[in-house]
C-alpha cells in the first residue's frame, strides 16, 4: 500500500464521515465552478407513437416513456424487430437494450462476460456520489459482502418478522379513511416501506420517514435515470445519511463490546462478518451498501404494493375472483411483481467482445437488460399486457434479476405484498382508484407519487357502484394452472394459536378450536384447505380445517387417534389439552370446491372434516348436493348428529348395512356434477374406479396416505436438478429425493409431510419430465408436467429445471 493510500485510510477512519461528505461536496462545487455542470436537463415533450419512429432513434432511456405510458409498444416494437438495440446517442451516452426474456437471462447470468461494475444504472450518478454498493460489484466481491448481510432475510428470521410485519400492516390498514378519498402512496405505501425498512437496519423508529426519503432523493438524479436535478439536495442527504448510520454502527459496536447479545439487523450483521467489519472505515463503500438495502427495501415493496391496486383496478374482474376466494392471494403476488415490474431495468458493461442474438457487442459497451420488457414478452407470457391471477408462470418474472445478483429481499418483498393483501380483504369490500395515479420521472424506477383511492368497508356497497376505470379489452379469463407452490418458507403464515376449545366428536376422534391468543383475526381460507401443526422440530401433521370459513375469530380441526401412526395423532390427543399453545402453518389448499350446479360428496371416517365446510360453501353458492358418509360404526363417524337430520346426507356405517354399493351413486355419470371424496384409500381407490366412466375433471379426491405409485419403467435412477432462481445445479442420487439434495445444497425449500400428500413441497417445471410420485396432482395435473413435489417424485429427463 503506498504512502498515500496510508494516509487517505487513515483519514477516512477518524474524519467523521458526515465531514468526509461535506468536503466531497465542496471539492466538487469546486470542481463544477472550474469545468461546469455537465447534469443533465430533461423538458417532458410529447412521444409520439411508435410507428413514427424510425427504429434506430428507438430511446428507452427518455424518463418520460412511463408516465406517458408509451413503454408498452414501444418495448413491443423491439422485442419484435430488434431485441437487441443500439441507440447511438442519448443523454446518458451510447447503449444496447435487451428486451426479450431468454436473451436477458443470457445476459444477467454471464457475470463473466457482462459486468455489474461499476453501475447498474444507465447514466453515472454526479461526481463524488458514485458510491460503491454490492450490487454493482462482481463475483468474488459480491458474493463477501452480500453474504454479510443475507441473514437478516433467512428464512428463520423472516418467520420471526412475520407477526410483527403483520401488526405494523394491521394497525396502518386501521388508521386509514374509510368513504372518503385518500393519497394510498402516502398513507399505505410509503407508510408500510419505512416501517419495515426502519425494522430491518433497527433504525430510531419515530424518524422512519427519512429513510423514505433519503432514497428518494439519492435514486432520482439527472444523469443516472433522467429524474429531477437536485445535486444540493443529494448531498445533504447522503451527509444526513452518513452522520445517522455511523452514530447507529458506532452505537451497536459499543453495545456488542459490553457483551449485549447480537441481533439480526443489517448493521449488526456487516458487524459480525470478518469480510464487512471494517465498513465503517470505507466511507463511500459503507453508504453505498446502505443506500442499496435502503433502495431495495423501498422501491420494490413500495411500488408494488400501489401497483396492485391499480391493475386490480383495470382488472376488475380479477378483483371480484380474489375477493370471492382469498385462497389466490399467493396466486396474486407474482402476478403483481411481474406486471408492474418497479425497477425497469439493470445495466451492465461487456468485459469483452462478444455476440448476442446475432448483434455483435465490443468490450466496454454499455448494455441494458429492461426487465420491463421481458416480463410482457409474448414469447413467455400468454397476453403479458394482462393482469392475471393465478398465471401458470407469474413466478417466472424477471422482476428480481436472476443470477449471482437476483434480489436478495425478494422473499422478504414476496411476504409483505402477501399479508398486505390478507389483511386488506379482511377490511374492505373495494379499494377504489378514483383518478388516474401520477407517476414518478425516473427510467429506473416505475413508480408512483400520488394515487387517490377510496375504501369501502366489508359488509358496504361502493358508493360508485364499482366505478374504477377498467380497460376497454376484456381481460383474458384465468388459464388453468397446477396449485400454487409453496416452495419457499415465506409462501407460508406460521403463528402460535391456542386450544381455545377440546371436545370428542366421536370414538377416538377429538376437535380442536384454535384462536389467537390476542384475539386478532385469523387469515382466511376456504373450502378444503388444511393447515400444520408443527408439534415439534420433527413432527409435524396435516389436518383439514372442519370449521365455518365464515369464522375469523377461531379455526377447528378434527383429529382421529390413529394407533398405526407415527406419533403425530397421540400427541395431539395426548398433549393437546384446553389452554396449550401449538405453531401451525397455514392455511393450505390443495382440495378447493370448484364451481358447480351439483356436487356429489364422499367421506370416509375422518374424512369428514374437509367435506363440511365444503358443504357449507356449496350451501352459499346456491348448489346442489347430497352426501355419501361412511364409516366403521355409528360411535366412530364424527359429527354424525348435526348430518344425521340432513336429508341430502346417507349415513351408511358397515358394522349395521355392511359394505356401500358405490355403483349405485357413480354408475351413471350425472351431468353437471362434480364428486369430491376424502377418507382412507381403499375407498378413494373404489370411487376413482367408479368415476372412470365420468367426464374427466369431474373427480377431486385429497388422500390422508400417501398412494403406492409404481415406478415408470422410464425413471431414471440419477439425475441433475438446476435451480433457476438459486443459480445452483445438484445431482440427485438413487434414494434421495430432489426435496434433499437441493436442501443438502443451500436452496431455500419448504417441506412438510415428505409422503406426497400435503403439496407443501410443490414447486414448477421450467424444463424436462417429471416422474410423478405424489398423491397431491390431479390426472391433467400430471399430464402438463410443470409442476413437481419434490418430496418423492423424481424425473423422466436427464435433467431437471425447477423454478427455485
């Protein structure tokens, strides 16, 4: 290290790092008086039409492609006629753009051939606030200081913010307005982003505004994505910035020297790493990483949650299915990442010469992956200008990056769109956009500044008769998918409820009501969803829901003691008592009551439970339906009394009328009707023969057990699995399932029963033939292949791409 390096590391170690800003901003007023402000100006004029336009004066860069809403075709023209693009000269220099999906994923994960550094916005931000952050660094520098602070989005400790990012949203959801028009950017948005972000860094919680805003100010500058020139202000805030973040780093060292046990925030964690301890002391690298975190945390979030409303706005007919079955929530926060994609693009520099999609790419050039654009190509997304809940692959977005730098928080942005959502379906009947939202001057950010809505509680018309402006094209019905996976921990509510209530509904057969302890609402569910009790580290059980999906206030659930089992039932009979707290995991829902005039309902033994709220819901809908319930003797069928005076339901126990002839319900397939049966698998074995003859679809089954399947001849006995979220590539042995050998790798996956039967595992199929081993998919389910439960089904193909 030279003498002169010596010297400025020793500067930069005690100058206090508010004085180090302020001197970086003299210098460069300085330097502007010498040279002069090379900013750009940006005057908003009107685009015209992409037709108008020649293709080589195509420029994405122009700030005000969004708030005029002319990205859409032009990105189209593009990805039509040149996906990748070179604009000769714009305000921020030469460059390509990528538009299509498949050649962005080419890119952003050559991390060899297209560099991150030293930027990864278009332009440069101003002289002297070109700070260093992770995400514009490459592989090896990344990954150190990176990993320094990925644990504070593990999963364990997501689980653990999990409750209390749900009482933030709950108490800034019952703050707001209601019948009148409101600003939702301020009052939600913005709101819920600073108080996450405040919980993340353990910053003063009463100043979390300034968070907000200091992104706000240090992410919009002229020559970096065309936003407002306001260099002054900039440096005042990075100076505000770096004088707050250095007094709570040297506050945290000082409580971690006198012994105080470490938490899980961000500073606290570049604390502890032996790569990142030292931060402190590289002034414009520690702001950088901080301003990142803090960007991050703000604009996906925040942005996504203001998009949502709209484009249920514009898609009113989906507002009404989620509203209907608030089971789509997991469906919907895909689906709102992809379609409103908040951060438009990344960049990146060729570190050498190179081709793609047929254009030739010199070292040095500067390249722009809009992420906007792949995420409505029409080669990837069935009518990708449509909102969609439950697209077939919504998770595909590109949203998050992919790669070495896909976002780190992206399960962390994932888990608060989720609960905002319960929470709001929870309270308010419509969310009404009543003006046109007002949208930010940025070519990086799609964001919004000001969105009016208007709130109807549940239970109240809109006073607009449902007056949101909707789009002049009827949006596209919802295509049919395989069930939502649930491969990631945070895809999961986890909460520790109490037995409010215990009482034997039948010989052997106990029913638990569960409330939360503080009497807040339980999240919703519907017909046919299940639920885990975690009842230790390594016992964990499935068990339908049985009671009203009506019932905020209480969740029941009928557990039979089983003597062949391994545990799970004895303990809840045998431990379970009036007043215990257990976690549970949930809600689920595998087995949901389709649409239907009729339906025809079969249970067996315990199989009851999942049948009854169905009924319930069939009931609601104005269906018919009649009940088939069976069992080994009267004593043994729960909730027997309340079906016995039913005249829709034949209560048939075999040790009085001996075996049911199943043929005289499903020998003749009855038109628009529907069979759903739940019990032991010699019966769903009987009725799944008996509904041979019926159109297919018409069958829904849920197994307690797992179903013996029988190995393809075509199984392969090893095989590789690629994790295309994950960037990582695993051989799966023979007797190891996919489920361990990516867990064994350091993927992120959720698993609970380990039989096939609980879906929990459930991730999609990007490439190659699954070797179905589960008793979860359904017949067309399998068919498609793109879907897997990675418990203990296996492959066809010799190699495996799942979207973990």
């Amino acid at each position: 290290m030279s003498v002169l390096d010596q010297v400025i590391n020793k500067a930069q170690s005690t100058v206090p790092m508010q004085r180090q800003v302020q001197g970086m901003q003299l210098f460069q007023k300085a330097r502007q008086l010498a040279f002069g402000d090379k900013q750009p100006v940006f005057v908003e004029e009107e685009i015209p039409d992409v037709d108008e336009v020649a293709l080589t004066d195509i420029d994405m860069s122009n700030p005000f492609m969004w708030r005029q809403g002319q990205w859409g075709p032009y990105f189209k023209r593009l990805r039509d006629e040149a996906p990748v693009h070179f604009r000769a000269n714009s305000a921020f220099g030469p460059y390509w753009s990528v538009t299509r999906y498949d050649d962005i994923i080419t890119v952003d994960k050559d991390f060899e051939t297209f560099s991150a550094e030293p930027q990864i916005v278009i332009g440069a931000p101003p002289k002297g606030l070109d700070v260093e952050m992770f995400i514009a660094m490459d592989p090896p520098r990344h990954d150190e200081q990176r990993n320094a602070v990925q644990g504070v989005v593990a999963p364990q400790n997501l689980d653990e913010m999990e409750g209390l990012i749900r009482s933030r949203v709950q108490e800034v959801l019952d703050s707001l307005p209601v019948n009148e028009p409101f600003d939702w950017v301020d009052k939600v948005s913005i709101e819920l982003t600073a108080r996450m972000l405040a919980t993340l860094l353990d910053f003063p919680y009463e100043q979390r505004r300034k968070l907000v805003y200091w992104t706000e100010v240090t992410a919009a500058s002229a020559s970096a994505t065309g936003g407002t020139s306001k260099v002054d202000e900039m440096w005042r805030a990075v100076a505000d910035m770096a004088k707050s973040f250095s007094a709570l780093w040297h506050d945290k060292a000082a409580r971690l020297a006198a012994g105080e046990k470490p938490g899980f925030d961000l500073i606290t964690l570049m604390q502890m790493s032996e790569d990142t301890k030292d931060l402190i002391n590289r002034p414009m690298e520690f702001l950088g990483n901080l301003i990142l975190l803090v960007v991050g945390g703000n604009d996906t979030t925040r942005n996504s949650m203001s998009g949502g409303v709209y484009a249920l706005n514009q898609f009113p007919e989906e507002f009404d299915r989620l509203k209907a079955d608030h089971s789509l929530i997991p469906k919907l926060v895909p689906e709102i990442i992809r379609w409103q994609t908040p951060l438009a693009y990344m960049r990146r520099i060729a570190k050498k010469d190179t081709v793609l999609n047929g254009q030739f790419i010199r070292k040095g050039d500067k390249v722009v992956m809009w992420y906007a654009s792949a995420n409505r190509d029409e080669r990837v997304f069935e009518n990708p200008d449509d909102f969609i809940i439950g697209r077939p692959n919504a998770r595909n977005h590109l949203s998050f990056g992919i790669g070495v730098h896909r976002c780190m928080g992206a399960r962390l942005a994932e888990l608060q769109l989720r609960i905002l959502w319960e929470e709001l379906l929870e309270r308010f009947e419509d969310i009404e956009v009543v003006e046109e939202p007002e949208y930010a001057q940025s070519n990086f950010v799609r964001g919004y500044t000001k969105m009016m809505v208007s709130l109807t509680p549940i239970g109240k018309k809109s006073r607009s008769a449902r007056a949101r402006r909707s789009k002049a094209k009827t949006p596209q019905p919802a295509p049919k998918s395989s069930p939502q996976s649930r491969a990631k921990k945070t895809a999961e509510t986890e909460i520790d409820l109490r037995v409010e209530a215990r009482r034997e509904v039948a010989d052997g057969v106990v029913e638990l009501t569960l409330t939360e302890p503080s009497g807040a609402p339980l999240p919703a569910w519907t017909a046919g969803a299940h639920i885990d009790l975690v009842l230790n580290a390594s016992l964990i059980r499935q068990y339908s829901l049985c009671g009203s999906a009506a019932d905020a206030s209480s969740w029941k659930v009928g557990v039979l003691r089983d003597p062949g089992s391994r545990g799970g039932s004895a303990y809840v009979h045998d431990k379970l008592a009036e007043g215990a707290t257990v976690r549970v995991r949930g809600p689920r829902n595998h087995f949901p009551l389709v649409a239907s005039k009729r339906y025809q309902f079969i249970a067996g033994g315990i199989g009851i439970t999942p049948i009854l709220p169905m009924i319930e819901a069939a009931e609601a809908r104005g269906a018919d339906w009649s009940l088939l319930y069976v069992g080994r003797s009267r004593a043994s069928m729960a909730f027997r009394d309340w079906l016995e005076s039913n005249d829709r339901v034949t209560v048939w126990p075999r040790d009085e009328n001996g075996r049911f002839d199943l043929a005289s319900v499903l020998g003749t397939p009855q038109p628009d009707t529907l069979v759903y049966c739940c019990g032991p698998g010699a019966l769903l074995d009987a009725v799944e023969e008996g509904c041979a003859g019926w159109p297919d679809g018409s069958l829904h089954i849920e197994r307690f057990a797992a179903k013996v399947v029988e190995a393809s001849a075509d199984a392969l006995d090893a095989f590789e699995v690629e994790c295309s979220r994950s960037g990582v590539t695993v051989t799966v042995p023979e007797g190891m399932s996919i489920f361990d050998a990516v867990e064994k790798a350091g993927v992120d996956v959720l698993g609970s029963c380990m039989e096939g039967i609980c879906g929990t595992c459930e991730c999609d199929v990007l490439e190659g033939t699954p070797d179905h081993r589960d008793s979860v998919l359904s017949k067309s389910d399998r068919e498609r292949g793109d879907t897997i439960m990675t418990c203990v089904s296996r492959s066809l193909s010799k190699k495996l791409v799942l979207d973990i």
